[in-house]
C-alpha cells in the first residue's frame, strides 16, 4: 500500500491545502458579505457564479491543461486562485466578488480533474480503490479544516483572505518539486441530456433537484447561520458537520440501495430530507442545540441522495456508456447548482433566512414523488447484475469532475473490447446488445 501511495504523495499533499483554501474561502466570503450587509440574493450570486464556472471549466479546462501541460496549468489555476482570494479581501465589494467567483469555479475545475486523471494513470487494479478513497478523503478533511479556522480569524478583516492566498500558494509547491512525469491529456465529456434522461428519468430530475438544493444549501448556509443569529464558530461546525454526516450516511444508504429498488432508497431519504427542512421552516427553531440537530439531520439525508441516484442511472447503462452517463449527471448537477443559489437568495431575502430550508424541501419532494412514480412504470435492475454503490459527496466546494469517473473500476471495464464483435458491434449479422432495464420497457 505504502509503495502505491509513493508517487502520488506529492499530488495528495498539494491537494489537501488547495481543499483546505476552497474551504476556507467559501464560508469566508458568504460570512463577511453578511457583516457588510449584502442581502440575500447579491450573496447566491456567488454560489450561481461559482457553479457557472466549475460547469465551464469542466468542458473547456482539457483544452488548456492539453496546451500547457498538467504541471504548468495545475500551477497557473492555483495561481489564479490565489490572486482572487486576495483580490475579494483587497476590494470587498459584491458585484466584484461575483465576477472573480466564477474564475474560483473554473480553476477548482481545472485543478480537480489534473489531480484526478494524474491519480487515475499512476493507480493500478489492485492500488485503485484505495488512492481514490484516500483522494475522497483528503478533500473532506481539507474542506472541513478550511472552514474550522474561521472561527480563528476576524472576519471582518482581509487576514483570513491573506491566509487563503497564501494556502493556495502552498498548494502549488509539492506539484513543483516533484519529478514525476505528466499524465495522459484530459478527455472531454458532452453533456447529452436527451439521452440522460431516456437512460433514467428518475435520475436525470432527481440529480437536477438535489442540485438546485445543495446549491442552495451549500451556497447560503452561512448566511442563514448568521442571520438565524449564531456567532463565527457554531456556524463553522454547523457547516462542517453537514459534510460528515452526509459522509457517514452513505455507507447504511448504500447498502439499503444495493439491496432493493434504489427508488424507494431515493424516495424514502428524500421524503425525511424533505420533512426536515420543512420542519426547520415552519418552526424556526432559536436554540443552538436544536438548530444544528435538525440541520445535520437535513444533511445527513440530502448529501446521500447524490450517488443514489448515479448508481440507479448506472444500472441502466450499457458498460461503454458508463464515463458518458456519469459525467453527464455531474454536469447536470452542477446546472442545478447553478439554479439553486439564483432562487435561493431572493426567497431568503423576501421570507427571511429559514426560507432557504423551504427551497430545498419543495426540491426533495419533487425527487420523492417522481422515484415512487417511475417505481410503476419500470421495473427494477436485479440486484445480481448492479454494480455496488459509490460513496460520494458533491456539496459546494466539494463536487467532483467527470475525470474522476476515470478511476472507477467500471470505467476500466468499459474499455474491454470482445474482438468477435466488428466496429458495429455485429457478431453473425446480428447486434449485440444488453437488457438491463427488467421485463418493463420505459415509455
């Protein structure tokens, strides 16, 4: 294990301080937008900025990381990264922090995916699993520790946005200094969405709306900490426990989802998501104990429906089509977080802060009446012939990019060729084809 970990040891500490920014940055820059009285709606923008640019990045950044190679453009992303954080802490100023979040967006993409394909190429089979795992978690804890040291700071002044700048910078020197060789270009992924949604209906509007809620969440949670009345520190717990309990719920959601029909999985969480959220918007609960219970259970359920509904849209794609689809639901969900953050902030700014939970519980039983709908109309994939589930976590500046489907054991598998079958796939004068979709056809 420790001779597999080796060559990457670099890549994962450079990834480790370019999270802990990403984290750092994202609470600050909603916290301070607070104090200096932007509304609601000025601060979604950021999050509606942000997600514009990950979408961006992850269509266009393989061109520029083909053209300057992975070392030079993982350098100058990180560089842009600094200069912003330092910029938003210079000019504080919100239509000025929403132009520079959208270059924070599309650097995140960039850096994520030439992390990504770097650890893909160096993994081997059996070292896989294990080095995408430790990359999952590096980010979750990198994100988490970002966010625990604003309560250290005052973030009233550009301090805590210099110490931003300054992680970024350090994200750029294990890369620097290492002498291994660069992988293999990007690849680029085309967003299809007619044939994500005949692929899976219930996922293609399952992932828009946990999307538009997770964007919303993820975006203005901090604005709804402080408005809602908690000082710097409980919001930065509140925050990072949303994270880790989304974390840990996946492992007893996943299970659940490879034992039965992963709709009624999606339905069932998103109904007690949903039940959560209104629960906080009907009742405003004022003490801090109460608040962070019911806001880490809304997190709990809302960060495991994600990878619930990938895995049910993989089930139903054909082994080539698994990179295509998968990635193609990751852009879709980063559209939904751009929708989210645009109609989360004026609701907020119109039916004040504990609106925000009204926006994401309309979301989750949308997903909860369309899986028990869709459960009628096509039957389920046996449960022999699914792949297990994923564990991941896509919420703010943790979502992932379509390179890091590249590190799925199914992505590998996708590549076998049988060599009885000419370019058409033929074998005999007949199409070879695979029914994974049940006795039902979907209409």
């Amino acid at each position: 294990m420790t001779r597999n970990l080796l060559p990457v040891a670099a890549l994962l500490l450079g990834t480790l301080f370019l999270f802990l920014g990403n984290g750092l940055h994202s609470l600050l820059l909603p916290m301070r937008g607070t104090t200096e009285g932007y509304s609601a709606t000025l601060l979604g923008l950021l999050g509606t900025s942000w997600a514009s640019g990950f979408v961006l990045g992850c269509l266009t950044a393989p061109a520029i990381v083909r053209r300057a190679g992975h070392i030079r453009a993982f350098s100058i992303f990180a560089a842009i990264l600094a200069i912003v954080a330092l910029m938003t802490g210079i000019h504080v100023d919100p239509i000025w922090w929403v132009v520079l979040r959208a270059f924070t967006g599309f650097c995140t993409a960039g850096t994520s995916m030439i992390i990504e394909s770097w650890l893909n190429e160096r993994a081997t089979n059996e070292s896989r699993g294990a080095i995408f795992s430790l990359y999952i978690a590096i980010t979750l804890f990198g994100v988490v520790a970002g966010q625990m040291i604003v309560p250290f700071g005052d973030t009233n002044t550009a301090v805590l946005f210099m110490v931003c700048g300054i992680v970024y910078c350090v994200a750029m020197l294990p890369t620097l200094m290492s002498t291994a060789v660069s992988p293999q270009p990007l690849k680029q992924v085309r967003l299809d969405l007619a044939g994500l949604y005949r692929n899976s209906p219930v996922s293609f509007l399952g992932i828009l709306m946990v999307g538009i809620a997770n964007g919303a969440y993820g975006t203005l949670a901090a604005v709804f900490g402080r408005q809602a009345g908690l000082p710097d520190a409980d919001v930065a717990v509140m925050v990072s426990t949303v994270i880790f309990l989304g974390a840990i719920m996946q492992f007893p959601a996943g299970r659940l989802s490879d034992r039965m029909d992963r709709r009624y999985v999606l339905a069932g969480i998103s109904a007690v998501a949903a039940l959560a959220g209104l629960l906080i918007f009907l009742f405003e609960p004022a003490g801090k104990v109460s608040l962070l219970i019911m806001v880490g259970l809304y997190g709990a359920m809302s960060n495991a429906l994600y990878p619930i509904a990938v895995s049910h849209a993989n089930d139903f794609a054909a082994p080539e089509d698994f990179v295509k689809v998968s990635g193609g639901l990751l852009l879709l969900y980063g559209i939904g977080t751009i929708i989210g953050p645009t109609v989360g902030g004026p609701v907020m700014t119109m039916m004040g802060p504990y609106a925000l939970f009204m926006i994401t519980a309309c979301a989750h039983m949308i997903v909860f009446a369309y899986a028990l709908f869709r459960s009628r109309r096509r039957a389920a994939v046996p449960v022999s012939q699914r792949d297990p589930y994923p564990a991941t976590i896509s919420n703010g500046p943790l979502m992932a990019t379509p390179e890091s489907l590249q590190m799925s054991p199914r992505a590998a598998q996708a590549t076998v060729v049988d060599p009885s079958l000419d370019e058409a796939g033929e074998r005999d004068g007949a199409t070879e084809t695979v029914n994974r979709e049940g006795t039902q056809p979907n209409p």
